[in-house]
C-alpha cells in the first residue's frame, strides 16, 4: 500500500487534498484487487509509475494554471482567512 501513500501524496502537493485522498484509495483498491486478479499487478504499477511521473513532470504546470499553490500553501492560505473571518478584519 506504499504506492498509494506515495501517489496520493504526489497529488495532494499537486492538485489539492481532496484529489489526493481519491487517487490514493482508487489505488489501493486497484492494488487489492490486483494481488486477486493473475497477471494485473503489472498493469497496476505500470499505470502508478506513470502517474507519478506524470505528476512530476507536469504536477508545477497545472498548478499553476490551476492556482492553487500546493498542499502546505493552501491550507496556509485557508487557516488565515478563516482567521481574518473570525476576527472580523477582510484577508
């Protein structure tokens, strides 16, 4: 189950925590059902390492077009403006 952590990881830093958390468990679950089903785990971590390669090579692009910038940038970003809302001040 480390290539779902991993894969899930790569796209939360990427395309945000929400799209993290699915990938990481279509990836399990195509793990799971991979280690059943003869002859599929080699499709399953050939479509993982492609993923995460993908997400690499063009994970900065589409945030950028996206806007969002990473996982730890927007929680910041959500955390202080849900501050400025509490104490009345606009962000």
């Amino acid at each position: 189950m480390l290539p779902a952590l991993i894969v899930g990881g790569l796209t939360a830093w990427y395309l945000g925590v929400r799209a993290g958390v699915l990938v990481a468990v279509a990836t399990a679950i195509a793990l799971l059902i991979a280690m059943v089903v003869p002859g599929m785990s080699l499709a399953v971590y050939a479509l993982v390492v492609a993923w995460a390669a993908a997400l690499y090579f063009f994970g900065p692009k589409i945030s950028k077009a996206t806007g969002q910038s990473g996982l730890l940038g927007g929680t910041f970003g959500q955390a202080k403006s849900w501050a400025a809302k509490i104490m009345g001040k606009k962000p």
